[in-house]
C-alpha cells in the first residue's frame, strides 16, 4: 500500500487468501481518482463487489463493465464515473480491450490499475490467457496510470515477466512467502485405474468423516468429474459438477450451491478456479495428478482459508503424466503462422479483430499466433513488417516449441513431486524460488519420518537464484538445491533437475 502512495507500480505475490484486494482497495480510496479493476471472472468481480458493499463502504460505489449487464446498465456505469460517483470500476481484459470501452476509461484518467490473477500475463506463466496479452499496451494507452498486478502463484521467471509485459515502472516486488502452514500435503500412489478410482472415493470419505466442512476433487476430465460426482452421490455424498462443458446456468448453480453449503463437495476440472473464497474448504483431493506444480498449488491453495487445518491429498499414478504431455501447448502450423503475418501485414496489424477476419482463422488460434509473433519481435526476432517470411515464421515456431518444452517440463517437476521423499512443503516452496525454514512436520513424508532437514544454499557449489549456462541447455536460474541434486529452469528448455556429483565432475554448469 505505502509503496502504491509513494507513486511505485507494485507486483505482489501474496498466498490465496491473504487480503491482496485489500491493498488496491485501501490504495485506491487514499489515491484521487477512480480505481480501475482488472479482473478474468465475471464471479470474482462480483465477489469483490460485494465485499465493498458488506464492508460498510457503500459510499465507495462500485460498478461493473461486462457481458453481465445490459447496454444501459453499461452506460450507466461509465457515467457514473466519468461523473466522480465511482471509486471503483471493475472489467475484465477483453473489455478493456473495447475500442469504446477504452476510449471511455482513458477519459476517466483513473489514478491506478489493479490486475488481478497477473500471472494470466505471462505467456511462460501455467496459466496464460491470451486477453491478458495485450493489458501492458492497453494500459498505457489510458494514460500510465499507477499498476498493482496480484498473484497467488508465480515462480521467479513468471514474476520477472508479469513486470516486463505489464510495463511495470519504477516497481517494488512484495512476496510475502508461498507457504501454507495449516495444508497438510499427501501423496497416495496407486498401481491401475480400478484402485486410483477406489481410492479416491475412499479418501473423499475419510476426510469428509473428519470434519466439518467442504471440499473440492480435481479432476483432469470432464468425464472423470461427471462418473467421480455420480460414485460420490451414489456413497451418500452431497455432491454437485463443474466443468467447462457444462452451461452457464448449471455453472452457476453448481457454484452456489457449493458457496451456500447445499452441497459439501464440488466436483471439478480446473474451470472451477479463480475467486473460490469459501473459508471451510477443509479438503482437496486431485484424482489425477494436474499439469505443473503452480496449477496444483493453486488449487490446493483453496483450503483453509480461515486458518484452521485442512488436507491436499493427491491420488497418483505416473501413467496419468501422460495427460499433462498430451494437454502441453501444441505447435502451431507453418501455414497458420504464414496466414496470420500476411494478415498483420496487410491490416496493419492494430486490430486483433480485423487480423482473424483477414485471415479467416478462429479467434483463439489466431489470437495465440499474434502473441507469438509479438513475442519474438519483442526479444529482437525478425519483425512481419521486415518482410523475412521464411524467418518470421521459423521464429514463431521455435517460440512455439520453447513453451512446450517448458510445460513438458513442469509435467516432470509434479512427479518429482509425487515421488519425492523430502518434505513435500520445502519441495513446493523450492519451486517457487522460497527457502523453507525447517521441516513442515504436517505431510505424509514428515509424519513417516523419511524426510530430511531442508538444504540451504551455505557453502553450497552454486547459490540459489544465481544464473548459470549448461552447453546443451543454454542460460538458466538455480530454483532449488537439494543435498544430492540442482534444478534450474533453462531459458530454452524448462526445467531439469541434475545430479550435482556430475555436475562438478563433468563442469556441466558454468556460473554467469
């Protein structure tokens, strides 16, 4: 906050549940001028919408720009604050992204910009929305008002580049620590679909027996979420489904439901993410094991949000990695890449829109090529308007192969963690780039007694954080040292965890 009022831009990385909104929100009462609000979640805007309003602050006035509300509704709202009657207006990208929509906000000359969910900014973030792509630019177009970006989870490169896209100026970077001391993380490993499916329900039922709250499965299907939240039904359990598939209106009623305690598990796919501020999520069981470590700690991150204990549980099997492999990005075809840059040519390329209807390719695939070939001109790859056809489209999928092998690689870093027999809080706050203090003494490897004490970087051969360059791998960033092994995450490749006995034998790392 102070750092908000002292005119820095600010990226915050604080846990779920921390009181992030707080920060824009006290922020942006103290600051002259309205507060505009950029959030990914028609729900989660809601959410904090309302949280204004509960919080006795109805003189603070809050509105919303979305597909929610009516045209007259929308107009309303930005009179509202081109009239000085709103603190907050709230939006997601693709609104922003409105050429009306913007043109209205820039003459708001608002006083600040929340992001939230910033690590959406990140093409190399696990979580990465093409619509948040372009907010760097569209916020500046408004006049370079003050930025806070929030993130529950971002590791170091994520971070690094939320401030590179976002623009962010003169920042100050407050991470105050990924560690969840009430979440006791488990991992029960299963030989064959049939006893995975069994032990599931099992665990789905032990600890709805321990408690009294709520709690979440993960699903990486829409089919395993519908045949899962029939089994639960069918065992007694008051159950509802979310996913993707599903319409709005059964969405929306699967959510309040689960918000209003009708029922006590949700069963879902990642679709039921963001904003799920429920504070009695006493556990989080994932079927199968998710993509990344940062997905996963995400969705953990969903228990215990009012302090009291909770349980991660994780039901593995390694042949269910094979599923993060296959939902890994995909290259884009040589003829699509060639499509695109003709358009950008031929349309100046300053409207997304007019770029897909020039080139006759949908919008999401589009829109993925042109952030592609934003980013290559952006780390100094050869420009569509340079004419090089041939190089733009090589460098557009070499790109395009750098980010797979990345979230190939995330796949790799949750078995290590499934199979690690460290304490398994250390490994999680290691890949975020945080040193643990001691063992968590709460998950199944501390309460088993096989984890050892936490590495520390103290007379270590190379020191966390530190950039080293591997012939193969090219340039990379030390994320965790272990007794016996090194993980760094290459610019090229993601991240690979080495034996560090060969890596001194054979000077596999050079220090940079």
């Amino acid at each position: 906050m102070q750092a908000l009022l002292d005119g820095h831009d600010v990226l915050l990385v604080s846990p779920t549940g921390s009181g992030k909104s707080l920060t824009y929100q006290v922020a942006g009462v103290l600051l002259e001028g309205c507060t505009v609000v950029v959030s990914p979640l028609l729900a989660l805007q809601q959410d904090q919408i309302e949280g204004l309003l509960e919080g006795g602050a109805e003189e603070l006035h809050a509105a919303r720009v979305s597909s929610a509300e009516t045209e007259a509704q929308r107009a309303e709202a930005l009179e509202k604050a081109r009239a000085g009657e709103l603190e907050f207006l709230f939006m997601s990208p693709e609104q922003l992204a409105n050429p009306d929509v913007l043109r209205e906000v820039s003459a708001l000359e608002p006083s600040l910009v929340a992001v939230d969910e910033a690590h959406c900014v990140s093409a190399w973030g696990h979580d990465f929305r093409p619509d948040y792509f372009r907010l760097g630019e569209l916020i500046e177009e408004i006049g370079s008002p003050g930025i806070i970006a929030m993130t529950a989870t971002a590791a170091l490169p994520v971070r690094h580049d939320i401030v590179e896209q976002l623009g962010l100026r003169d920042h100050r970077m407050v991470v105050t620590g990924f560690e969840r001391e009430n979440i006791s993380l488990r991992v029960v490993r299963c030989t064959d679909p049939a006893d995975q499916r069994r032990t599931v329900l099992e665990t789905v039922q032990d600890l709805a027996a321990q408690c009294t709250g709520s709690g979440i499965v993960y699903c990486r299907t829409r089919k395993g979420a519908e045949e899962y939240a029939a089994a639960l039904e069918e065992l007694g359990r008051r159950t509802a489904v979310y996913h993707a598939g599903l319409s709005q209106k059964r969405r929306n009623e699967a959510f309040d439901a689960f918000m209003d305690d009708e029922v006590d598990t949700i069963v879902a796919t990642s679709a039921f993410g963001m904003g799920i501020d429920k504070a009695d999520i006493r556990y989080v069981v994932h079927a199968e094991v998710p993509e990344s470590p940062d997905t996963y700690y995400q969705e953990v991150g969903r228990a215990g949000r009012d302090g009291e204990p909770a349980v991660a549980t994780l039901v593995y099997r390694p042949e269910d990695l094979s599923l993060g492999r296959f939902f890994s990005g995909g290259i884009p075809k040589r003829d699509d890449v060639l499509a695109v840059a003709e358009a950008v040519r031929a349309t100046g390329g300053t409207d997304p829109r007019e770029v897909r209807e020039h080139c006759g390719l949908g919008a999401r695939k589009a829109g993925r090529i042109l952030n592609l070939l934003e980013l290559v001109e952006e780390s100094g790859g050869p420009k569509v308007a340079g004419g090089a056809t041939d190089a733009v489209v090589d460098a557009v999928v070499e790109r395009a192969e750098a980010h797979r092998k990345l979230e190939r690689s995330r796949v790799e870093m949750m078995r290590g963690y499934a199979e690690t027999s460290r304490c398994r809080a250390d490994f999680l706050l290691a890949y975020f780039g945080e040193e643990a203090d001691d063992l968590c003494g709460t998950c199944d490897n501390c309460v088993d007694g096989v984890a050892t004490a936490v590495a520390t970087d103290d007379g270590a051969a190379f020191a966390l954080h530190s950039q080293v360059r591997h012939e193969d791998f090219g340039e990379g960033t030390v994320t965790d040292l272990e007794e016996d092994r090194i993980t760094v995450l290459f610019d090229d490749v993601g991240y690979k965890t080495l034996s560090l006995e060969l890596v001194e034998e054979e000077g596999l790392l050079e220090r940079r």
